[in-house]
C-alpha cells in the first residue's frame, strides 16, 4: 500500500479515470492521490511564430480541463506543469516525494519503438514504484 501515489493524466486519452481506480485500490489510508497534466508547449521554430499569449490560453484551457475531469474525484487533488512529459513526471514525483506512480500505457505504435513511450521512460528512471496500466482498447 502506498501513501503518496501520483497519476499522470493525458487529457486526450481516457485512461485517467482507470489509472485513478487502480490507485484508490492500492492507496493506504489517509494517503493521497494528485492527478497530473503535463503541458507540452511547442518547442523550437513552432514556438517562435506563436503569440505567448495564444500559450497561455492553451495552458489556461488544459488546466480547466484536467479540473473538469477530476470534478467527481473529491478524493483527488489536481496539478498542473509545463514540460516534456517523461521527464516532468519523473520530476513531479521526486519533488512529491511520491511513492507510487499509476499511469495509463496505450498500445506501442511504430514510432515508439524507435523513440520509447512515455511510460517505458517513467518505468526506466521513476525515483519510486510504477504501476502501468495497458489500455487494450
């Protein structure tokens, strides 16, 4: 049982609510669980030709997003950052002194074979127990 579990959530897939689920089931009493969203914003030459305020809107929109999904989770405490996503859950975690990760994995396409998931990067340098969940769908 785990006493600080942290959930990345990917607000365009809908495996969020059962990495949630399967934290509630392995969360030891009187724990906590914070669901994050990492926020990619456009990196290199992309980033140039947009407006910082455009950014923001969409960080602002995304935040409002990961808020809506975990309404119904009273249970659940909400954080948002700006980063790459492997790399700031890994971070997230360390800074939260979180003892569990629970993320969501989708099915390997082609292109992670040859650059690795986020999930297989979590597993490799998380600074605590990862769980992942396959979606099969």
């Amino acid at each position: 049982m785990y006493k600080n579990i942290l959930v990345p959530m990917a607000l365009d897939h809908g495996v969020g609510e059962n990495s949630v689920a399967i934290a509630r089931r392995l969360l030891s009493d009187g724990g906590k669980i914070t669901a994050l969203h990492v926020y990619e914003a456009p990196d290199g030459t992309v980033g140039a030709y947009i407006d910082a305020e455009v950014v923001q809107n969409a960080f602002d929109r995304a935040k409002a997003r990961l808020e809506e999904r975990i309404t119904a989770m009273p249970d659940v405490s909400s954080m948002i950052v700006k980063g790459h996503s492997g790399r700031s859950i890994i971070d997230t975690a360390t800074a939260l002194k979180a003892d569990c990760i629970v993320m969501g994995s989708h099915k390997p396409g082609l292109i992670d074979y040859f650059l690795g998931s986020t999930a297989a990067r979590v597993v490799q340098h998380a600074p605590c127990a990862v769980h992942v969940a396959r979606d099969i769908n």
